[in-house]
C-alpha cells in the first residue's frame, strides 16, 4: 500500500473501524460477497416473519386499529 492509504488506514483504525473485518471482505470474490448478503437477506426475512408470528402484527407497521 503506498503511503496515503496506509494513513487512511491507521486513521480508520483510530477511528473505532473495524479494518480487518473490510480486509477480509474485500479477499471474497464478488460471487463469495453475494452469497453472504443472499444469507443475510434471508436472515432479515426470517427474524421479521419471527416478529409478525410473535406479535401478531408486522412492528414496522403496528398494530391494527379498531377500524381494520
């Protein structure tokens, strides 16, 4: 790395980034960071069609009113 970015780099560090955490993402191949965010995608579904099932109703949205 040439000088600039080892600078923004230690910056990024001082600044609370987690800078290993990027390195390792930028090392997985474009189809490697797909599948991650397909599996964090579906995790998000999952833990939303969690909230509904538990609460009876969608929290993003509330609950339903009298008028429903």
């Amino acid at each position: 790395m040439a000088d600039a970015e080892m600078d923004a780099w230690e910056k990024a560090r001082a600044d609370g980034i987690d800078v290993d955490q990027l390195d390792y993402l930028l090392s997985l191949s474009p189809e490697e960071r797909l599948r991650r965010h397909d599996q964090a995608l579906e995790l998000v579904r999952e833990l939303r069609l969690a909230g509904i099932n538990h609460y009876g109703f969608d929290p993003r949205i509330g609950p339903p009113t009298d008028s429903e």
